[in-house]
C-alpha cells in the first residue's frame, strides 16, 4: 500500500480543519485508503492559519496570479491580506508530497477553496464562482502533479478500480 500515495485535503477525510471548522468527509476518498497511502494536507493550516478563521477569496485572479506576485488573498469582510500564509501553505503541501514523489498517484484537493479549487473558486466580489485555481491546487500543477478535483467522483472510483 506505501507504494501508491494521493495528496488529499485533509477535510475530505473528516478533519475539521475548514474555515469554520467543520469537515468535507468524502467517503469515495475514504474508500481508496485499502489501496492507497492517503496523506493528509490543509494548505492552510500548514500556512499558520487558526481554525477556524475567517473566510478569504482570490482578489486579482486565481491561485496562479498569486504565486506570480500580482493576485492577493484576503478576508472576507476585513480585508486582511492572508496572500503570505496561503503561499507558505501551498509550499508546505508540495513538500510534504515530494517526500514520496515518485510514488504519488495524484492529490484530491476540495472545490472551491481559496487554497485547493482545482476547476472553480469564489469571484472576490460575490458568491457567485468563476473558472479558475486556487494557490495549493496551482503550486501542486505547476510541480508536476497530477491534481483532480474533490467533485470529480467518477475519476476518484476509476482510481479505485484501477488500483485494485
């Protein structure tokens, strides 16, 4: 089993590490532990970030136009720039996961986080979601990973059924 691992967003596995504090359990993602070494990563508690902690979204683009220095990350309702803590975060998860690069699979990271959306995230100004990546998702993309989203549960049972 140690020699096929996935990256996962820790909430997916049920750690209550979310903003608020609560958890994103994905049982298709649970059901690949019998074939997988699941390695658990909060991009954002990696980062130094409390749980919980205020929501912050993407201002001036995605995750990619953070690690080039011209997006931010801030909250919510304040406006604290948060950009620092989510960049350490997205280089801590990517380290963590060069530890067993040659045997990682893939990384299952959460839809629409600020940290791990891999198709969409928050448009800054609304509720309303745009294309795009967050800062963990673009930093593991950019490193050669293999990233698949949380709600693509059809190429998380093919991951299963292959892997058998």
């Amino acid at each position: 089993m140690m020699d096929r691992v996935i990256v996962v967003s820790a909430c997916l596995l049920g750690v209550g590490c979310r903003y608020d504090g609560r958890k994103n359990l994905c049982k298709e993602v649970v059901a690949l532990k019998d074939s997988f070494f699941l390695l658990p990563v909060c991009p954002e508690q990696l980062g130094g970030l409390p749980t919980p902690r205020p929501p912050a979204k993407i201002y001036g683009g995605d995750g990619f136009s953070v690690i080039e220095g011209e997006g931010r990350v801030l909250t919510v309702e304040r406006k604290i720039d948060v950009t620092s803590e989510f960049l350490k975060g997205a280089v801590e998860s990517v380290k963590l996961a060069d530890i067993y690069k040659e045997k990682v699979v893939c990384v299952i990271l959460k839809e629409r986080s600020p940290s791990c959306g891999v198709k969409t995230i928050y448009n800054f100004n609304s509720d309303t979601l745009k294309q795009g990546k967050g800062v963990a998702a673009a930093l593991f993309i950019r490193n050669g990973y293999k990233v698949i989203s949380s709600e693509e549960l059809e190429k998380i049972k093919k991951l299963k059924r292959e892997f058998k």
